[in-house]
C-alpha cells in the first residue's frame, strides 16, 4: 500500500492505494474500488507538491480560456461600435 495525493475542485486529500497500474489505482478501504489517475475534475498524484501542481496548472488554463474570450469579445464590441449606417 502506498499514499498518493488526490487534486480535486481546489482540494488536495491524501488516499492510501491498495495497487496501481498505468491508468488505474484501486483504493484501499473502498472495497477496492478502481478509479482512474486522471477524470474530468480528479487527478491522483505521488506526492502533494505534484497535486498542488496539477491544481495551478489546471486553473491557469482554465483563466487563459477565459481572457481569450474576454479578448474576443472586447475585439466584437469594438467591431460593433464601429458600425456606420
């Protein structure tokens, strides 16, 4: 058994996992419940500095999508403002 560190919404909780493989961990205490290293919104990790990572690094994406639309959208109303009957 081994600790690994699961990110999730902001969040960083330590699980104890039974065996892993490349794509799956097998949770201890959870009737051995699989679950894969990486979903929408979960990702499991072998340290808690990797978990934090895999966290900044999600959200920095996450606000480089949305200045992109900010920008596409500053660039639409100066378009439409420049708009002549």
């Amino acid at each position: 058994m081994k600790k690994m560190y699961r990110a999730y919404w902001g969040r960083i909780k330590m699980v104890v996992v039974e065996r892993e493989t490349d794509k799956y961990i097998f949770i201890a205490g959870d009737k051995g419940r699989r679950t894969a290293k990486r979903s929408n919104g979960d990702s499991y990790h072998d340290t808690w500095d990797k978990a934090r990572r895999a966290l900044l690094i999600e959200v920095e994406d996450e606000i480089d999508g949305y200045n992109r639309r900010i920008d596409h959208l500053a660039e639409q109303r100066s378009n439409i403002l420049a708009l002549k009957p």
